[in-house]
C-alpha cells in the first residue's frame, strides 16, 4: 500500500474531477493520503473532505506563504480542531524564496504552530524552501514528537540534521527528473528508512506530467523511479516508505496497515 504524505486534494484544481482523481488513486495502490491545510480559508474544505473519506487525513497549520493574510485568531480555531482526526500541523514552515516577504511574521506563526504541535504531541510537516537552517535552529530549541520535511532539497548533511531530530524527508516529482541530480543522488544515499512519498498534487509534477496537474495516482510512479535509482524492488520501496509513514505520523495507524 502506498501512502501519499502530502496532497492539496482540496485544491480548485480538483473540483471538476477529485471522485475520479481518488478512483485512480485506489487503483494505483495509494491506500492513504494525507492533506495539510494551508490557512484558516481552508480548514474546513480540508476537514469536509476527510471526513467524508476513510482514506484521507488532515493535517492543520498556516503555510508561511499565507501569514501575511493570518490572524492570530487564526491559532485559537487551528487549536479548536486538534485533537480528532488530525494526523499533524502543518503545512507550516519557512519560505525564504517568494519575494516580498515578510521573515519575522513567518517565524512568529512558525514558532507558535511548533508550540502547538509540541503541546498536543503532534508531529509536523514543514515547508522548508531556502530556510532550512533556521528551521533546525527552532527544532533544535522546541522539542517535537517528529515530523516530515516536505520536498527536500537540502545538503547530506542538512539531512543527517533532521533525521537525528526525528523527522523524515519527503521526496516526489522532483525526483523523477534526470537534471536534478542532486535530488537524485541523496535519494539514493539517504537512508531508505528516512523517506517518505508524496506527490504535493496539484503541483510538482512528476517528469512523465511536465506541465500538466499532478494528482495522487502517480505516486506509483514515483515509487518506480525511487526503486529504479536504488536498485530495489518496487515492493520493498512500497513497504519501507509506507512503514515510514505510519511511524511518524503514528494517527493512521488508526485505519491504515502496510500489505
């Protein structure tokens, strides 16, 4: 069974079609999938949507892309959800790339989201583009239960940071691409027990979709492409990343089991 770590299934993008989307999902083995809100605006659309299905788990935070729109009442309603179904914060984090940006407000929600995720001993899943560093800098000072680093792109030893601090990291579509070799060669030197997959559908892609809206179903398709690089059967990629999964975000174990 595979397990999709991260999936905006939720997204305009999906309105037209999410039935059919999740149908070829099931059919490509994805058995769970896991959808992290962004801000207070879609709470809800998130909730709906996974309550209304066994396979799909919500994860609530404020994406540091959406802090300019929050408010910190925004906290007290993220707060008011927790605990139930939710499997972790997030997608919280730092962006350091998008310009204009406002760094000390992002950080102030990430700081305040870590301090949640810490007091009901969630784990989180981080957003971490170009703002790696002062993440692990915060990890390191607030102790958490875990958590996934979504899309890494970081050095070996940035890796090595967040694996000693519990975490896993997430790879995708991005992976697939025989240009980003340095994705590439850590998937393959990273341990096969500290990554997860997920798909950021609608987004990133994977080669065979350049252009096109990536959805949940190719996550079967990125599990060959980890195995193809590895060198390891299909099958142990499937388990090992899926049993990844279920440990450290330890709320889907409630419905999901590995094959």
């Amino acid at each position: 069974m595979l397990i999709d770590t991260h999936c905006h299934l939720d997204a305009a993008e999906f309105d037209s079609d999410r039935n059919q989307v999740m149908t070829r999902s099931i059919a490509c083995g994805v058995g769970g999938i896991v959808i992290p809100a962004v801000s207070r605006n879609n709470f809800a659309a998130v909730t709906s949507l996974c309550q209304s299905n066994d396979y799909l788990f919500p994860a609530y935070g404020i994406h540091p892309l959406y802090v300019d729109q929050a408010q910190e009442a925004d906290l007290a309603v993220l707060r008011s959800l927790l605990p139930g179904k939710a499997v972790a914060i997030g997608e919280i984090g730092l962006d350091y790339f998008v310009e204009p940006r406002n760094e000390t407000r992002q950080l102030e929600f990430f700081i305040h989201q870590l301090e949640i995720a810490k007091e009901y001993e969630l784990p989180v899943i981080l957003h971490v583009r170009r703002a790696i560093d002062p993440i692990l800098r915060e990890l390191r000072r607030i102790k958490l239960v875990g958590g996934i680093a979504h899309a890494f792109n970081g050095s070996q030893q940035q890796a090595e940071a967040f694996i000693k601090l519990g975490f896993v990291l997430g790879f995708g579509g991005a992976m697939t691409y025989e240009k980003a070799r340095h994705i590439r060669r850590l998937a393959v030197e990273l341990p096969l027990e500290s990554i997860v997959l997920e798909t950021d559908a609608p987004d990133i892609p994977p080669e065979w979709k350049w252009k096109q809206r990536n959805e949940p179903g190719e996550l079967r398709g990125i599990a060959e492409a980890l195995a193809k690089l590895r060198n390891q059967s299909l099958d142990e990629i499937i388990s090992v990343t899926s049993s990844n999964a279920l440990r450290i975000l330890p709320g889907l174990k409630s419905v999901l089991t590995t094959d």
